[in-house]
C-alpha cells in the first residue's frame, strides 16, 4: 500500500434548485423526444436555478452543509477555491462572493476555470496548500448555472445541461486521504466545447448576440471519443500512482455528461457497471459541480464507508482532465 497523503475531505454538501426541467418539457422547446434523449444521454431531468440565483448563492449553500458535516465554523476556514464557468460576473471572483455570504472572513478566495474537470483541478490545488502547511482548512466548490450559457433553440445541447452546486472541506486527516492525483490539459482541442462570445476576444456586442456567441458550442460526437479515452487514462493512471489495481476499487465518482460515457469508460477500466456512481438520469450535466454533486449524494446515500477507495474522474473543455484516488 502507498504512503499515505494525510490530506483528506472531511465533509461534503450539495445544493440543487427545485425547479424541475423534464424531457416532456423539452420536447415542447425544441424537436426533441424522452427517448432520444435517454437512449442518447441517460438524462430524464435536470434543475434548473431561478432568477436572481446564480454561482455563488449556489455554491455557499452547498458550501454550508459541507461545513456542517465538517464540524467546522466559517471563521475557521483559510482557502476557498471555486470551480465555474458561469461565475455571477467576469468579475470579482465567486469565491469571494461565497467568502462574503459564508462570513469566511480569514478565508482568502479564487475561482478556476477548468470546465467540467474544474472540481478535480479545485481538490488537487487545495491539497498543495495543505500539504505545504500554508492553509489549514481550504473548501472546495464546484458550481454551475448551466442553463444561463444553454441556447434552449439548439436540441443538440439544450437537453444536456443543468444546474447546482457540490462543495468539500479539506484538510490533514490522521487515516486516509488523498493517494494520488493526475492532471492534464490539451488546449489543441479547445473548439470542440466552448462560449465563443463575451470573452476579451468577441466582447459582448450585437454582433455576438445576433450570433448567439453567448452560449455553448459542442462538437458533440468528438467530445465523445476524447472523453472515453481520456476518462479512462486519467482514471488507470490515478490507479497507478497510487499502486492499485481496480479490484481495489469501491467506487467510481464520474463526472456526468453522457451515461454511454461512463459505460465505456467502465469497460476501459476494466470495472463493472454497479462501480460507477450515476445520478445523470436526475441532473444532467451540471459541468464542474457533476462531480461535486454526486459525491455528495454518494456520501449521504452511505455508497461510501470509511475505508473504502474511490476515484473522482472527469472530463471537459480545455480539453481538460482528471483523477484522484482518495482512501475514504
Ligand atoms: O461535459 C463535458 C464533456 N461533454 C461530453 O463529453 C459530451 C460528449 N458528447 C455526447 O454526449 C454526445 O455526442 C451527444 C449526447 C452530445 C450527442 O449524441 P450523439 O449520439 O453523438 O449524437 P449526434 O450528435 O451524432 O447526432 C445524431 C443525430 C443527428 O441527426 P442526423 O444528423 O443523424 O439526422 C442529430 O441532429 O441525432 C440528432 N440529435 C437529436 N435528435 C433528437 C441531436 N440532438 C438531438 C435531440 N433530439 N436533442
């Protein structure tokens, strides 16, 4: 068995709005039906937020419960690290936002883009603060407003997407913990998912919303192929830096865009099906608080018991991606 990191989640929350979007309600939007879509996806229904509620009203009440079942108080923690890529505004970040709502007063506070791999990227830059005796208590969050950059005229992505909040407390743990990271980028593919509009390149004009720049474009089918294989490397080589082999694996916490994904990553990594943590069917793709969200869930639905080895993995725009190996 590998040394242990001696840096570990202590406590997990999630936050999901109550608005209900179902494919029978798409199928009123766009020329779209529930049986495209589940075959295709594996996705039924995805929430979606208000108006008026956005990144950082998400992300700190997920950020709440997680402190609660840390045991901690806001005033305790040192690092708040958000992962978005519909933060409230271009700027200031939103973790300073969630600082603000949160009262984290000593806390200092950045976001990182990093697409749907973002909470991934978040729990692993964490772990260096930590490990390097900076910080002592860091939150990770990952949250997302989908439905603010969704086209709802385009059926290739509007079924897609949705929206919430996953967050973690980080920090050393006397058993356990984080066994290893892998990390990787290829910007070569970055067209393949992205929002053209808005950035310092097309600022917001009424060219870019004439063109709907403002929203996400996916080259779906590519997406595909690059996420099966790179969810799979991420997840064998997270395996591997720790020295485990996937029998010794309890579960899988996948980031969820596509339920043929995660089965053909499943089979890739040599792992059966009951493996892979799934609550696609209920959320869709909610980008980098997929994987926040469903560890969440994981913990609350006792999937996870102390002593058990998980791994975190996802996939997104960049390209980006990632593994972690955490021994629960
Ligand atoms: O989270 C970050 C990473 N994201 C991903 O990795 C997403 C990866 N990609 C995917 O999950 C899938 O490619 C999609 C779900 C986006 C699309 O599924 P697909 O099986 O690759 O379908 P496709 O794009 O090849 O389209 C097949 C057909 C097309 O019709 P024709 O050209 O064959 O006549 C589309 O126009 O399905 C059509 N189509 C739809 N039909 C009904 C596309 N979207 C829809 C829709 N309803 N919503």
């Amino acid at each position: 068995m590998p040394r242990k990191s001696g840096i570990g989640i202590v406590g997990t929350g999630r936050f999901l709005p109550t608005k209900v979007l179902n494919n029978a309600d798409l199928e009123k939007m766009v020329d779209t039906s529930d049986e495209w879509i589940m075959t295709r996806t594996g996705i039924k229904e995805r929430r979606i937020a208000g108006e008026g509620i956005a990144a950082a009203f998400m992300g700190a009440e997920a950020a709440k419960r997680a402190l609660q079942n840390a045991g901690l108080d806001a005033g305790e923690i040192d690092l708040i690290i958000t992962a978005t890529i519909t933060p409230d505004m271009q700027f200031p970040s939103t973790s300073c936002l969630i600082q603000h709502r949160l009262g984290a007063v000593r806390a200092i506070g950045f976001d990182i883009s990093a697409a749907c791999s973002g909470y991934i990227y978040g729990i692993t830059i964490a772990q260096q603060f930590i490990k390097s005796g900076l910080y002592r208590n860091a939150l990770v969050i990952g949250s997302e407003k989908m439905s603010s950059i969704t086209d709802w005229e385009d059926r290739n992505t509007c079924v897609l997407f949705g929206d919430g909040a996953g967050a973690c407390v980080m920090q050393k743990v006397k058993e356990g913990g984080i066994l290893s990271t892998y990390l990787g980028s290829d910007g070569r593919n970055a067209p393949l998912l992205e929002v053209p509009g808005g950035g310092s390149l097309r600022p917001a004009s009424h060219e870019t919303i004439d063109e709907r720049l403002h929203y996400c474009k996916m080259s779906g089918s590519e997406l595909f192929k690059e996420a099966v294989k790179l969810m799979a490397e991420a997840g064998n080589k997270a395996m591997a830096k720790s020295g485990l082999k996937c029998g010794d694996i309890d579960l899988v916490i996948p980031h969820q865009a596509n339920i043929r994904i995660l089965w053909a990553v499943a089979k890739k990594m040599n792992l059966p099906r009951e493996k892979i943590y799934l609550n696609i069917e209920r959320y869709g793709n909610m980008s980098s608080a997929s994987t926040a969200v469903a560890l969440a869930e994981a913990v609350e639905e006792k999937r996870i018991k102390k002593g058990d080895i998980i791994i975190l993995d996802a996939f997104g725009a960049g390209l980006t991606w990632g593994a972690i190996v955490i021994k629960w």
